[in-house]
C-alpha cells in the first residue's frame, strides 16, 4: 500500500511532531453503497390485500406519469403529465412493477427524468413504514435532520433505493411499496444510518463478511423494531421526497462515497485543509476535516486482517490525524471525548509523548488531578525537553485548585457556621 503523507499537524505541544504513530476509531466507518437493481424475471410476490387501505387509492399501472393536484383539503385528482423522458420513465416504473415494487406519486417533480448513470448523486429524504393497517413507522430522515445522499454505481446494500430514484424528478414525491425480497438487508442499512445519525460508528458489531453472514451471525442490532424485521421480513413502504439530482463531476465526493484508491488520493488533501481550517481560528470545521481523512483510512483499514503490515500501516496514518481531531476537541472542550481517544492510543502505544500531554490536559481540565500529574509524569520521562510545557500546565492546574479550594470556603462557609 502507497504511503500517504499526512501534512503539517496543528499541534502546540512544545513543537514535537510524533514519528510513530496509530489510532482509535472516532466512529468514523460508512457503509457500502448502490449497486444498480439487477434485470430478473418477475418472480413471485408476498399477498396482498385485495383492497387498498381505506382512504388509500392503489397505484395504478405505470403507463404514464402521474400528477396529484390538491386544493383546499388536500382532495385531488390523477391526470397525466410531466415533461421529458415519459416512456424511460413509464418503461423503468413498469419493470419495478414486474418485480414486485409499486410505485404511487403524490407529488409530481419539475423537469425532465435526469441521466442517472454512474457517479449521480441523489439528495433526497425518506420515510420507511411497515404494511400494515397503521403504517407503523420504521425511519424518518427529517427527524434526523439530514437528507439520505445516494451515489448511483457505490453498490448500495439497498439496491431498490437507486431503482427507486431512477424513476423520479427532482421535487417529486412518491411512495414505492416494496416485496419482502426487496428490503431483507433494510435492518442493516437502517441500523447503519440510526447509528451515523447518533454519531456512532455505521459499522458498529459487524464483521468482515457478507451481509447475509452478518445477519445471522449477531442475533440483535441493538435496535428491537429492526431485530423483529430482520427475524420476520416483510414488504415496507418507502416515502421518498428527492431534494436534487446532481451529474457526476459537479459536486464534491463525499469520503463514503469514494473508491479506495480515491480514498488514500484524498488523505492528504484533506489533512492538509483541515490543518489550513486550524491556523485560521475555524477550529470545529478543521475537526470535521480531519473526522473526514479518519473515516477514509478507517474503511480501508477495516478490509485488512487486524495485526497485518497494511493494517498497521494504516494505523500510523490514523494516528497523527486522530491526535489533530483531540486538540480540535480540546479547543472545544470535550474533555471526554480526548481521554477516550488518547487512551485508545496509549493501549497500544505506550511511548506516545502527544498522547499523554492531550490526555493530561483532559484530566486537568475536569479536575482529575492526580492522573493529570501521572500523565505530565510520563511525559517528562519519555521526554525530558518537554519540562518547560509541562511546568506551564502543572503551574496552571495548581493554580485552579486553589481558586477552586477558594470558591468552595466561601460557598460552604454559611451552611458550616449555622
């Protein structure tokens, strides 16, 4: 595997730039993404009702574009519509049709049926509910706050999503019922997705292999709705609102959605902005960018044998920008968040000079004490140059416990003294 240099880290700890170096996971991993729906023969379906939902009209036969127009309550009635690509769009919608994913629009898009070939991005938001009488909802991207991205080509495990997309125009609305053969990976995309959304790693549990083997490998996904999916497989109804559609090559790619040549092509670019974004003061945006080179190595990291020469050499290009990410952090004060981190680090390297002066810091600044002079300890053994930094810190944490031991005579002097 190419060396990838990482650029000039932003650290101020006495100048010392580490020479050997390794991480821990910030949670930064993303999931594999969209493959195209493959041309298969209808196959059979789940039952179905004989009768739609009351209140519910069935999509009809996708022989042209459908346009709901509401007015007052929200009555409305079908007609035909839409401009461009009407036959493509009518072709795509009736091949779905075949294989047991209904199409209904609600809301018809503007312009004509875009060019998705390989390398489109498709900002869009979804809801995804069950079929039942309720509509129970599984997911919701607008109460994440963050719209779905799909990248057409990435080998999405969802491979209905993308067909879903190709026959939609930006600003449409429509609703796709999916067969249970449709959406059996939906518990894992989906746990992948809660998991992003709560700043978790999006691979959180799974291993190194396929996603069937996956499923049966881990009895829970640590969410109960998606546990009862995975055990039962059932058709889902898809909400898919589609914010925009870009073209390849007119948008910048985002780490997930890179190839892993790509990948290691981007480290260094984007080391080297989010050391730019550190000297001009934007602290939280160079975090991001260094979250963003983590996440990249990360996902290839994760296709090596742990222990292996690539997976280690991976690992000391993670470190300098994980060490980068704890001074954005400590800038931030998220104090919890360094210590976790560093001693990560030192669990596996313990001369790691930056590591116990970022995690001393940290103990310092939520008043552990005596492992913030443990820390400070060892950094003066390992290196001795370091004293003139680490007296300054030792000084000033001093100098905080006695305002701190101050404070405290002056608040607890009343309830003592009545």
């Amino acid at each position: 595997m190419p060396p990838v240099s990482p650029g000039t880290a932003p650290e101020k700890d006495g100048g010392r730039q580490e020479t050997r170096r390794t991480t821990r996971e910030p949670g930064a991993r993303l999931p594999p993404w969209p493959r195209p729906l493959p041309k298969t023969t209808p196959l059979s379906r789940s039952p179905r009702p004989a009768e739609p939902p009351p209140g519910r009209q069935r999509a009809p036969r996708a022989d042209t574009t459908i346009r709901k127009e509401t007015s007052g309550g929200g009555g409305g009635r079908a007609k035909a519509g839409g401009t461009g690509g009407v036959d493509a769009m009518a072709q795509q919608v009736e091949q779905l049709r075949a294989d047991g994913v209904d199409k209904e629009v609600l809301r018809e898009g503007t312009g004509p049926l875009p060019d998705f070939r390989d390398g489109t991005k498709a900002t869009f938001h979804y809801r995804t509910l069950r079929c039942d009488d309720e509509e129970t909802p599984v997911d919701d991207s607008r109460e994440r706050g963050k719209p779905m991205e799909l990248i057409a080509g990435k080998k999405f495990k969802l491979p209905v999503w993308e067909a879903a997309l190709r026959t939609m125009r930006p600003g449409e609305r429509a609703r796709f019922r999916c067969d249970a053969k449709h959406v059996v990976l939906y518990p894992l995309v989906s746990k992948s997705l809660r998991n992003i959304a709560a700043g978790k790693d999006p691979l959180e549990g799974q291993r190194h292999c396929c996603s069937i083997a996956q499923m049966h490998e881990h009895y829970s996904l640590g969410y109960p709705d998606l546990d009862e999916l995975q055990k039962n497989p059932q058709p889902l109804i898809f909400d898919i609102e589609v914010l925009k559609v870009e073209p390849p090559g007119s948008y910048q790619q985002d780490p997930w959605a890179m190839t892993d040549e790509e990948k290691l092509q981007a480290v260094p670019q984007i080391h080297k902005e989010g050391n730019e974004l550190y000297r001009q003061g934007k602290v939280p945006e160079a975090a991001a960018k260094y979250y963003d080179a983590i996440a990249c190595l990360k996902n290839l990291q994760m296709k090596e044998q742990p222990g292996s020469p690539d997976w280690i050499e991976l690992d000391q290009k993670i470190t300098p920008l994980l060490l980068n990410y704890c001074q954005c952090k400590l800038q931030c004060e998220e104090y919890y968040e360094v210590l976790d981190h560093c001693s990560s680090i030192l669990n596996k390297y313990e001369d790691n000079v930056k590591a116990y002066f970022k995690r001393g810091k940290a103990h310092a600044a939520v008043w552990n004490v005596a492992e913030a002079q443990a820390d400070f300890a060892k950094v003066l053994a390992l290196d001795p140059s370091l004293r003139p930094v680490v007296s300054k810190e030792l000084r000033s944490l001093e100098a905080r416990l006695r305002e701190k031991d101050a404070e405290d005579k002056i608040r607890f002097k009343g309830i003592f003294s009545q």
